[in-house]
C-alpha cells in the first residue's frame, strides 16, 4: 500500500508542477521566428522590477518595439530588491535565453562586471541603461543626465523659496552614482545664488525614518531653513512627514526626484514644490532603438553615451500636455 | 518517533510480527520514498527541458550558473541544518553574512594599499590580504554564531528572539562600519577573477567549495557523533542532558557552527559579487531556512537532512531560472515559487505521515 503512495505520490507532485506552472504560464513559451522577416528579441533586465521609474522605461520600450515592428522586447527583473545577488540570476535566464540584445540597468558597479562580459562572450550585445558599469564593454549607456538634474532642482529650489534663505539636501547612501551626481550639480548651481545659504547633505541610508529625524533637527536647529531638496522617493517622504509633523507645511519648501503617481499627487496636493523628472520613457525608447540599429548592422553610428533629459514638473505644468510625458505611468 | 498503539486489532489474535530486517527491496523503496525530493527536482528540470527552446535550458552553462547562484545558499543551509534539527532556528545569518563580509572586505582594501590606490583599481599587496581578508570573514562568522550560541543558552531566552536581535545588530554594525553603502572600492581580483569567476576543471571554484562543505557536513551529521549529539538534543533536549551530554555546550557549537557557515558564505559573496550591502541580505534568512524545511528537516527538531537542504536550496533556483527562460512574468515567478514550496512541503508531510503509520 504505502509503496503504491510514494510512486503515486511522486507521479503527482511532478504532474501537479507541470500544470501549476503551465497554468500560471499563460502565452508563456515563445515561438520561433516567422520565416517572412527577422523578428528580434530584446530582454530588458530592470534594477528592480516593482518600480515604477523601470516599469515606465518599459513602457517606452515596448512603445518603440511596436513601432519598429518586428522587435519583442521582454521585462524581467527581481521585484525583490535592488542588488546584485537578486538581479545576477535573471540576467542568467535573459542570457540563457540567447536574445539578440539585452539593456540592463546594473546594480553594482562592479558586480555585473563579468556576468555582463559573459553575456558578450556569448555573442549578445549589451547596453546600460540608467546605471553603469566601470567597464566600458558595453556597447552604449543611456542614462539621465544626473549632474544636470542636480543643477535643475537647485534653480527650482531657489524659485520656489524666494532667492534667499537656507537649503539643505538628503541623500541616500555615499557612493551610488545617481545620486552623487545629483549632489553635485545641486551643490554647483547653488554657488550661483550668493542670498541663498547651503547648511549640506545628510544620508538617511534609503530610510525614510531616518530622513524624517533628519529634517526634523535641520529645522529645530535652523529657523531660518527655507527649502530642502530630496534625492530620491524615500528621502522625500520622509522629509514630506517630518515637514508637516513640524507645522512647516508651506514654510520649507521640498524639490524631490523622480514623479512618479504618489509624487504627483503630493505635488498637486501642494506637500511638494516641484519634482525632477527623469524620463525613463524615453530612455526605454532609445535603449530598443540603438539595440536594433546594432543588432541591424548599423553599429558605426552608436556613441558610447546618451545623456536624456529631466524636466521641472510644478503645480504649474503638471497638467500641460508637454510635460506630461515625463511623468511616470506604471 | 513515538510508538503508536493499534486499538482496531485490540482483542485479536496476535498478528505475526513484520520481519525487522527489511528485504532488499524495501530498503530501495524505503530510499525512494525518502529521495522523492530529489525526483522532484530531476522532474522540474525535466519539465524544464521539455517546454523551452532547445538550448536554452539545459545547457552546461546555464546549470553552472544556476549551481554558482545556489552555492551561498548552500552553505547558509547547512549550518541552519544544524540549527534547525536542535529544534532551534538562527534568523541572524543574512546579517552575520554581511557584517563578516565587510569585516573581511574592509582589511581586504586596507592591506592591498592605500585608498588611492585600491579606488583607482591597483592592489598592491593583495598576496597577502585576501588570505587574511578570508580569514577574518571566517573568525568574524563564528564570533557571532558563539554570540548567539551563547546568548540562547545563558540568557535562556528562546532562540527567535535572539537571533532577530541579533540579525538586527550585525546588519547595523556592518553599516556602520561602512558607511551605510558599499565598500569604498570592489574587493581585489585575486578573489573576484581568480577565484569567483575561477573555473577548475571548467567548474567555477565556488561550486566546489559548496560541494565540499556539503559532503563533510552530510558525513558529520550521519556518522559523527556531532551529528548524532544534534539530533539526540532536538528530539529530546532534557533525555540528552540526563545521558550526561554537556547540552549548552553543543548547542553553543551548534549555532557556532552556522556562523562560521556564514562566514564562508561571506568569502564566496564577496568573491562572487565584488562588493557588498545591506540590502542584498535582508532575506537570505528566508532562502536558507526555506531550503532546510523543503528538504525535509522537521521545524520541531530532532530529524534531519543535509542532502535534503541542498536540494530544497536548488528547487526555488532551478524554478526562478526557468520560468525566466520561459518569460514568464517576474511577478508570477513568486507566486509560483511560494506555491511550489508548499507543495513540496505538503507532500512531504503526508508521506512522513503515512510511513509512520
């Protein structure tokens, strides 16, 4: 009897996987090209996949594949975490999975070095995008001119606060390159405003607590503190909360990166001044475009780097058709 | 196992008595029951197999990468094995991971030369600083797991506690001592190139580390008296102590003992991923304790499985990594792994249940 179970039992649980998966698959399992014309595949790995700033890209993505027509472009990404050790194995599937391409937006410097190397040496082309690696070997890198975001949400500050006062900036680690970048340019520009008064940055290590507890101290110990800049979605919140707590809504003004939904409905709400918007659409939409130009053979044209734009989105503008781009819609 | 009365056949003539010594044939089927994980897993890649692009899959080097990204969890499974079958449970080794891994990093850049240097990628003196880098991640691992061991028996508090406690500390502590980010430079190549991306004999290095952990552990826990003095502790903690076994004192070495697991985890992390942070190890607690419990090892304690962790350490890899080949969303890829982890959970119960029956 219990012999009978256990085969059974083995013929089951194998069975019951095939039909877990397959029912989960959907239109999983990809078809074999058409033989009328080349059909591309494209894999876009995401830093992390429940994002809203890579789901957007990806909307630009699939927005210029349907365009070019015979591109497909897949999404993967751990919806996880932002790291090495989460993003590695996927990248293995897309590699595994020998597309024509493969963008990628890295999320360690140095880590995604050799599995990258690997892919090339597997003959798939690949190129970052928003992040980068220290070693040239990918073909290009499209990523948001950060330098100039911080030299954008410095000139929106002082707008926003009137010309003259203190500003303070929180960051949120030491060392990732977005965000020094974005510490730079804001610190650069600011050197042009003589009437306006820089106190620094402070980290908060991706803690939203620990920005509130942060700015909380920046404006007991600096009554005359006038705007404050965030550099990312959790500083931000964390700035928003310790702002109101201190009834300052109105008197400290915050410029924060990044619109996506929850940001934009902040900013309409008025709890922020302005928001810095990358364009992840449209880095989606050249990181497709110059995988096909490579992939096609038109490879002398592609420069090393593409720098995309940002845009200053104000209770102003945010509802203007041109600006509306920009934000992101995941 | 307790002994179960039969009340059905209270009052019948005595049945003949099942022969002890079990045929040939029922040792094989016996063993078959208890591999059936290990069908399961050849099912998955199976399955695999069959439903993607020929090529993709099964190839030599999609499996080694799938055993290079498995090779860490391993080692973290086999220490938890350890702990899990004295019916304890350490939920701090993520963090005793990254704090030895910094630990170790750190002298690693500090030794190879100066910060200038090691920023601009030279490292001088790496000869001698990843040997002692290695060796600081592995005294760094075992100094928290005696932490823990020691907390756990002294303080008499119950070892979830101290282990979130202390998986809270190391994590902090590791921020700290680096500032909240990554290391200020990747570790030097004489750990990454030659030894992470290393192969011997066409296998990444790691993947051998991982293997050779793997067989002394399986031999320690069935043959040793280590093992069998875990076993004994988990099934029946004050029976042990009434035998005259020192009880603390293994289970301090217990808990020493996945930290120092962690410890080589943490050389093979740095080694394998260049640096290191916070976040990538919030969660490795969940992964190991994940593959011990598919494996096989009872959450109360006193039966266990080193093979059994291995494998249960390979089906969530194996499962991730196919179902990208297969593009399945990377949404639906957690909802299939956390059911497939059920699953094999459910069936094992069932299968423990009716072979005690």
């Amino acid at each position: 009897m219990s012999r009978r179970l256990i085969v059974s039992l083995v013929a089951l649980t194998v069975v019951a996987a095939a039909l877990a998966s397959s029912a989960a698959l959907g239109a999983g399992a990809a078809k074999a090209p058409t033989a009328q014309k080349a059909n591309y595949t494209i894999y876009l790995v995401a830093g992390i996949a429940s994002d809203a700033f890579y789901l957007t890209m990806n909307k630009g993505a699939q927005a210029e594949a349907k365009k070019l027509g015979n591109v497909k472009v897949v999404f993967t990404g751990s919806p996880a975490a932002f790291s090495p050790n989460t993003q590695i194995p996927y990248l293995n599937g897309a590699i595994a999975r020998k597309p024509n391409a493969i963008l990628i937006a890295p999320t360690d410097k140095t880590a995604l070095i050799a599995p990258i190397q690997r892919a090339i040496n597997a003959g798939i082309p690949v190129a970052t995008v928003d992040t980068f690696i220290t070693k040239p070997i990918a073909f290009t890198n499209i990523s948001t001119d950060n330098l100039a975001g911080g030299r954008a949400a410095a000139d929106a500050l002082v707008k926003a606060i009137g010309g003259s006062g203190d500003v303070a900036a929180i960051s949120v680690n030491p060392g990732i390159s977005t965000t020094d970048q974005r510490a730079q340019g804001f610190a650069q520009e600011l050197k042009k405003y003589p009437k306006v008064h820089y106190l620094g940055i402070q980290y908060c290590n991706d803690d939203q607590t620990k920005a509130s507890n942060q700015t909380s101290a920046l404006i007991s110990a600096h009554p005359n503190l006038k705007g404050i800049f965030a550099m990312n979605v959790v500083s931000g919140n964390g700035v928003t909360t310790a702002v109101k707590a201190k009834g300052k809504s109105g008197v400290v003004k915050l410029v924060e990166f990044d619109a996506g939904p929850p940001q934009v409905q902040a900013l309409k709400a008025g709890t922020i001044d302005a928001l810095v918007a990358q364009y992840p659409y449209g880095i989606g939409q050249q990181g497709v475009f110059e995988a096909y130009q490579y992939i096609t053979g038109h490879k002398a044209g592609i420069a090393k780097h593409y720098g995309t734009g940002s845009a200053i989105i104000t209770r102003a503008n945010v509802n203007n058709p041109a600006y509306k781009k920009y934000l992101y819609t995941p | 196992m307790a002994v179960t009365e039969d009340q059905s056949t209270a009052g019948q003539a005595p049945q003949a008595p099942e022969p002890r010594r079990g045929s040939t044939r029922d040792r094989i089927l016996g063993a078959l029951g208890r591999s059936w994980l290990f069908f399961f897993l050849l099912g998955l890649v199976a399955f695999f197999w069959l439903t993607t692009p020929s090529g993709t899959f099964l190839t030599w080097s999609n499996l080694e990468q799938i055993a290079l990204s498995t090779s860490e969890v391993i080692l973290l499974a086999i220490g938890e094995t350890f702990v899990i079958v004295t019916a304890g449970i350490d939920l701090s080794i993520g963090g005793i991971l990254f704090f030895s891994a910094v630990c170790g990093g750190e002298v690693m850049l500090h030794l190879s030369g100066t910060s200038a240097q090691t920023i601009n990628g030279e490292y001088p003196h790496s000869a001698y600083a990843v040997p002692i880098g290695i060796v600081v991640c592995i005294a760094a691992g075992t100094l928290w797991g005696l932490v823990n061991g020691t907390l756990i028996t002294r303080l008499r508090l119950p070892p979830f506690i101290v282990t979130l406690g202390t998986l809270a500390i190391t994590l902090g502590l590791g921020d700290l001592i680096d500032g909240g980010s990554y290391l200020p430079a990747p570790v030097p190549p004489d750990l990454t190139t030659r030894f992470g991306s290393g192969k011997i004999f066409g296998l990444y290095a790691p993947i051998y580390v991982a293997a050779v952990f793997l067989l002394i552990a399986h031999l320690f826990f069935r043959y040793a008296r280590f093992g069998r003095y875990t076993a004994a502790v988990g099934s029946n903690e004050e029976g042990t102590r009434r035998t005259g076994i020192n009880v603390d004192r293994h289970i301090v070495k217990v808990y020493a003992l996945a930290g120092f697991c962690a410890g080589v985890a943490a050389v093979l992390d740095l080694a394998i991923y260049t640096n290191t942070t916070s976040v990538s190890h919030q969660t490795d607690n969940l992964n190991a304790i994940g593959a011990v419990v598919i494996g096989g090892t009872s959450l109360f304690g006193g039966v266990g499985t080193i093979i059994g962790s291995a494998i249960g350490a390979f089906i969530p890899t194996v499962l991730q990594n196919g179902l990208v080949i297969k593009d399945v969303s990377p949404f639906w890829q957690e909802v299939v792994v956390g059911a497939t982890i059920i699953l094999a959970v459910y069936l094992d119960q069932l299968r423990r249940r009716r072979s005690n029956n």
